[in-house]
C-alpha cells in the first residue's frame, strides 16, 4: 500500500512518499503525504483530477493539482504561505489502507501542532482527514480537535479540487443561482449569481457563499457528471487562471486551463470559531454519475 519516490534513505523518499488506496477494478485513490494532497483519482482506470505537468514535487512547494488541502488559511496569509501551511507540512499516516466489510477502502491520516506550525499559528490543534474510496465514490471527512484548554482559535478549511475536463468551456456549474459571490477578478466586489448554470469562459475566481449542499459539474471525463455533495461548507469557490494568469503560474502550463476546473467546498467566507476542547467537523463526498 505504501510506495515511496527516491532512494532506500527516508531523506530521498521523503518529498514524494505516497498511500495509494486501491479497490481493484482499476479504482484508486493516490495521496501524497506532502500536504495528504490527493493527487490521484481512478475509476475504472480514468484519472478524474488535474496535476499539472509541471506541478512540483519537492516536499517544499504546494503541489499544483489535485486536492490540497487549505488550512488554517484561505488566500494571502500575513503569518504565512497562502492557504496556510497544511498543504505544504508532512502528514502521519493514522491508519494504512484497509478494506472494510463493503469492499471499499478507507484511510486516515492526521497532523498536530508541532514547532513549524506554531511559529506561524500559535494555537494546540489535531486534524484528521478520513478518505473512503468507492466504486465510484471518493469521501472526505475532517475533524478539526483545538486541543488546548483556554484558548479560543479561528481558521479557514477548503479542498481545493482541481477536476480534470476534455474542455473548461463545455463544463455546466448546478446548484449556484441566486447565491452571492465575492468576484476576486474584481477587487472582490460582490455580485449574485442569476445563472442557473455557471459557465467558466474567463479568468474566474470566485468565492460563493452559502451555497447548497449539492453541485453537479457537467462535461467532465468522457463527458461525465461529477456530483459534489458537501457538509459544513458554506462556500463554493470556482477558479481558472485562463491565459494570462495561466502564463504567471510557473508551476502550471500555459496551455493547461483548458484541460482544468476547481470547483472547490470551503468554509472560507466567515472563519470557523473552535472553542478550547471543541471540534469541528465538515466531509465532502465526490461521486462520478
């Protein structure tokens, strides 16, 4: 279950060591212990998300694609990388790859404050991150523990989930109509959304709030629906970099925002308030119809 890049030390292997959770049937689910980054998703043997060619993968840098996983931050930081620091820390494996009674294949892994953490956000915390692997199915379920016994935290969650698309421009958004939304293309002016569907032909980068708990993206891989259904996040962040923006990513290929789209759950618009002793949890579950 595990397999690791480099050499027979741990220092070579450590950058680019993976859990890979295998149902059989070609279906698996890779996750790279840098940031737990979900950077494989096969059904049937069909990649369902976007890495980018040049996504880097030196156990420093956030990995371009896939599923990063955005906390204790959401965008610019003052104390620290954009999107805070989980996605670029090392994760522990809580518990390896193991089949349950279903068939399907579940695995957990978790990080705690340690010194790197506190130097930026000085808080007691545990996070765990569940991920079952379906026939067609892939669920995500965090727990946010604060540890501590007087201290109050706030923080941002998101998975930011890059879906692989044939093309960007043929891809249909349910579930967003009348649902406001913070354009960050345009100095984060507010506006609502009266599409039924929402298309992406632009530089988009929006932050939409309070958001049901339902969306189906259309026109994915092999012209597939990819059904997203979320718990406790209120937010639905929709991003493509387009042409320019694309050129400015040295991590993501010119040509590459055709082939991408992040549809991404998220409590990002208000930040979640954890009292000492408490925990917070929020799951995500994407299915391919």
């Amino acid at each position: 279950m595990y397999s690791s890049g480099g050499g027979g030390n741990n220092m070579a292997a450590a950058p680019t060591s993976v859990v890979v959770l295998d149902r059989g049937n070609n279906t698996t689910c890779t996750i790279n212990l840098h940031g737990a980054t979900v950077v494989s998703w096969r059904v049937n043997n069909q990649e369902q998300l976007f890495v980018s060619k040049q996504a880097v993968f030196d156990g420093k840098k956030a990995i371009r694609g896939g599923i990063p996983f955005v906390f204790p931050q959401f965008g610019s930081w003052n104390y620290g990388p954009q999107h805070g620091f989980a996605r670029i820390i090392r994760w522990h494996v809580e518990k390896a790859p193991e089949r349950l009674p279903s068939g399907d294949i579940e695995a957990m892994f978790c990080i705690v404050d340690n010194e790197v953490t506190r130097s930026m956000w000085n808080f007691p915390f545990r996070l765990s991150y569940r991920l079952i692997l379906r026939e067609k199915e892939l669920h995500f379920n965090i727990g946010v523990y604060n540890v501590g016994k007087d201290v109050t935290f706030s923080f941002n969650l998101l998975l930011h989930t890059y879906f692989k698309v044939p093309d960007v421009r043929r891809c249909q958004i349910t579930g967003l109509q009348g649902c406001t939304f913070v354009d960050k293309t345009r100095d984060g002016a507010i506006y609502q959304e009266v599409r039924d569907v929402v298309t992406v032909n632009e530089y988009t980068d929006r932050v939409y709030q309070n958001t049901p708990q339902e969306h189906i993206i259309t026109n994915v891989v092999s012209n597939r629906k990819m059904r997203i259904q979320k718990y406790n996040f209120p937010d639905t962040v929709v991003w493509n970099p387009w042409v320019e923006k694309a050129r400015e990513i040295q991590d993501f290929g010119d040509d590459e925002y055709p082939n991408m789209i992040c549809v991404e759950a998220g409590h990002v618009s208000a930040p979640v308030i954890l009292l000492p002793g408490n925990a917070f949890e929020a799951s995500e579950i994407l299915q391919v119809m």
